[in-house]
C-alpha cells in the first residue's frame, strides 16, 4: 500500500512512521508514506497557498493552482492511487468503508486546511470525498491520519500476531467483548471465571453474549444494521434476561426490550 499525503503540515505525519503498528508496517515495507507541500508547488515569492472567498465572510480558502500541479505530480509518481479529499461533506467511514479503501494500491490524501480548498478543485481533480465524523476539526491531516491507521493495521502482516481470527472474527459489525489480564484478583474485582477455565469453547461464547449484550445497550445502530443469527438472537436473549436479573434497577427501560 502507498500514501501519498498533500498537506501544509508533513512533518505531523512522521507520527505515524516513528510508532506502533503504522510504524512497523512502514519499516517492514508493508506500506510506503509520501508527503507533498502544496508551498513547494506555488509560484510566486510569498508561495501564497490561500486567498479570500468570493462573497466576503470570514477564513481563507486553499487555492486551486498549487493544488492543481501537487495533484499532477503525486499522480505522475503513483499513477494506479485515487485522490481523496477529507472533509465533513464527505462519506461518512466506517470499518466496512476501511476495509474496502485497503483493497486499492494506493491513494493520494489532500489534507485542507483553513475553510477548505476551491470547490473547482474538488469537482476536477479529486475521486472521492471522506469524513471521519460529524464535528469540525481545523485540518485534514488528523483524519488523514485516522484513516491510514485504520487502513493499515488491516494490511496482512501488520498486526504481530495472527490477525485472520481477530479480522474475519464473528465479532464483526459488533463492538469488542470486556478485556482482563493479569492479576485474577485486584481491589476492583475478580476476572470472570469462565475465562480461566480454558474451556475454548465456552470462552468463545461468552466473548460472543458479551459484544451482542454491550452493542445491543450501547448501540443499538449497529444491531439493526447487521441483523442477527439464531444463534446470536438466543445468546442476546439469555444475556438480556441475565442482566434483567443481576441488575433489576439498572438501566434505561429501552435496553431491557428484546431484540
Ligand atoms: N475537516 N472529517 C475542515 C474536518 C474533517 C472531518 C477537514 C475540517 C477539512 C478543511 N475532515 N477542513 N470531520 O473536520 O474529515
């Protein structure tokens, strides 16, 4: 995989190559990042990057020619990415969306900054538009980010362990079942006992009721979205009806209906 980053900012992206699993997949050569300052593609002698809007009102808006030869030149070094351009207005991501974007050889990220870039620019010279999320940020190159962590870590050999069982795991579309490690006893509680019982197949199942019984309470989006199995359903079941039980005043009355 190759990211080729347009941005005001390449030295923020060093983050990503100096640590964690982004930075091992970048020394293990698993992906290539590239950083392009639109400045260096400017012509004049004050390497004028912004301008007023049209139509008055507040900010600076990225202008279309340095813009314009930075996407000429990425496009001339990684000929088979897609352009990128992360902003609000654009399709929201999700981890479906992530897995999909690692499918492609590569993409050029245009980070903005300021109240964005020309919309002419846009229209000609960028494939698709992405937003991490419903807020503003000040700049493009924290999603940017956002999505090439995301999309990294899903690269084969990214991830130190075996990541197929995590990646392709019956948790999909679900959020992640309670974690515990070491010591069995602390002054906050005991871990619980099916997870020392080294009953794999219990285990399993148990993780499985956990992530059905938290996305049920916490999001329910995502379960109307995916749908269940029968399997799933009679697991979300037993663990509503355990709760109802352990819990009796816990809870907004919603999260007690079945699913
Ligand atoms: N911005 N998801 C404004 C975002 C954003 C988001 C990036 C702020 C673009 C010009 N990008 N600049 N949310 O808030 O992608």
């Amino acid at each position: 995989m190759r990211f080729d980053v347009i941005t005001l900012f390449p030295e923020v992206f060093r983050i990503l190559s100096a640590y964690g699993v982004s930075g091992r997949a970048v020394a293990r050569g698993l992906v290539e990042i590239h950083l392009w300052n639109p400045r260096d593609f400017t012509q004049d002698p004050h390497r004028t990057v912004d301008d007023r809007p049209y139509g008055g009102g507040p900010g600076m808006v990225m202008k279309v020619e340095p813009l314009r030869a930075a996407i000429a030149a990425v496009r001339a070094a990684a000929p088979h990415s897609r352009v990128a351009y992360l902003s609000p207005q654009g399709r929201l991501l999700d981890q479906a969306a992530m897995v999909e974007i690692a499918q492609q050889p590569g993409w050029v990220l245009l980070a903005g900054r300021y109240e964005g870039v020309d919309e002419r620019l846009i229209e000609h010279h960028v494939d698709e538009e992405w937003s991490i999320g419903d807020y503003v940020l000040s700049g493009g190159e924290l999603p940017a980010m956002v999505v090439m962590d995301a999309v990294i870590r899903l690269l084969p050999g990214a991830l130190g362990h075996d990541q197929s069982a995590q990646l392709d795991s019956y948790m999909d579309g679900l959020l992640d079942c309670p974690h515990y490690t070491r010591p069995e006893e602390t002054a906050e509680g005991r871990v619980p006992e099916v997870l020392l019982s080294g009953d794999h197949a219990a285990i399993a199942r148990w993780r499985l009721r956990q992530a059905l019984l938290r996305t049920w309470q916490r999001r329910p989006d995502l379960i109307k979205r995916r749908g269940l199995s029968e399997r799933e359903r009679a697991l979300l079941e037993a663990a509503l009806e355990a709760s109802i039980q352990a819990h009796p005043e816990e809870g907004p009355v919603e999260y007690r209906s079945k699913p």
